[in-house]
C-alpha cells in the first residue's frame, strides 16, 4: 500500500465513510494536496543550491522545481573578500520549466564566475501523490495532515455538491461547518508545530493569509 493510498482510507475514517460513495479518491487525493500545501507553507523543506553566477541580476537556478519561496541569497568571494555576503536587497522570482529565475535589483550584484548560493524553502510531496517516490513530512505530523486533508475533502464535497444543486442543504451546511472548523483547526496545530521546529523561517504567502481569516472571522 502507498502513503497516498493510506491517507486516502484515514480521510474516510475521519469523514466517516467506508464505502467511498460520496468521497471519490480523486477527491480526496485533490484534497490531500491543498492540505499538503498549506502544510508546506508553514513546515516548508529547507533546501540550498550553489551554482557559478553570471554577471548582473538576471540569475537563473535549476534543479529547484519543488521552490516556493527564497530564504536567503547569498555571494561567495566577492570582490576577493573570501566570505559570504548575504544579498539583502529587492528581489522578483518565479518558475521556469522546473528552475527559479531571479531578477536581483539592488547593489551589490553578483560578478560573473562567483559563486551564488541560494537557501530556499521547499514544497513537500507524499508517495504515490503525483508520481511522488517519497512522502517528506515526518511520520509524527500524519495525523496532523490527515486531519487537513478530511477538512478539505469536506468542502470540496461541499462545493461539489452546490454546483450540482443536490443534496440536503441542511446536510451540505452540516458538513461546510464540519469542514470550516476542522481546518481551523489544522492551521492553529500547523502554527503551533512552526512555532516547535521552525521558529525562524519568514511566513509564506498562505500563512499570512490564515491570519487575515482570523480578523475576517
């Protein structure tokens, strides 16, 4: 049996269904990956990369498909100084064909040959999600996911079902409520777990976001 598979029969128990009559495992795979990412976006993979620079801002970085954010760019050997100068200027980033290209706007730039190392945080995968061979969240955090996963799966159930005009709208609301509360949920044990492991990475996009949920009420 694979993680996903796994994850998929736990999203069934904790959605209290053993037949999969409404939960489809498509379904519930789409939903293990938005709970994968949220997850990512709070407990991301740290990963660093070097490479030789090339003159000016414009730096292209392969081997980085599973980027989301940068943590720290930094230069070795400029200007023959023998250490690292850590770029703390504005930058722009995004993906091409599984490499991040970076435009660096602000003095100092790299010189052409130096070493540029790029510290950045990294998506996660689970085995068998999308022809992933590994699953990278620690075993300790699965039942933390698969609560996350089942919240997903309850609104995409949710959504589903709106856009069909089926249903009980009583048991659709039931079930928006149940899956409304259990993300809050996985986003306040989430914060908590970062607060834990990973006290000093800067937030991603989506944590910010979960912060304004809480002013939206």
């Amino acid at each position: 049996m694979t993680d996903l598979e796994a994850f998929i029969r736990w999203q069934r128990l904790l959605l209290g269904e053993d037949d999969g009559s409404r939960f489809s495992d498509d379904l519930l795979s789409e939903a293990l990956r938005q709970a994968l990412q949220d997850y990512a976006a709070a407990l991301p993979l740290v990963r660093s990369v070097e490479q030789a620079a090339v003159a000016g801002g414009g730096q292209v970085i392969g081997g980085t498909a599973d980027w989301l954010f940068p943590l720290e760019i930094a230069f070795a050997n400029l200007y023959g100084a023998g250490d690292w100068l850590i770029y703390h200027g504005v930058l722009t980033h995004h993906l091409e064909g599984g490499a991040v290209r970076l435009e660096l706007q602000d003095q100092p730039l790299p010189q052409g040959g130096e070493t540029l190392r790029l510290t950045y945080a990294a998506a996660h995968s689970l085995e068998g999600l999308d022809g992933a061979l590994q699953t990278t969240p620690p075993a300790v955090h699965w039942a933390v996911l698969a609560q996350g996963a089942a919240g997903q799966a309850a609104l995409l159930r949710c959504a589903g079902l709106s856009e069909a005009q089926g249903g009980s709208p009583a048991g659709i609301d039931r079930l928006r409520l149940w899956g409304e509360r259990t993300l809050v949920e996985f986003h306040t044990r989430l914060a908590g777990l970062r607060v834990q492991t990973q006290p000093g990475l800067p937030l991603a996009p989506a944590m910010l976001r979960w912060r304004l949920d809480a002013w939206d009420g």
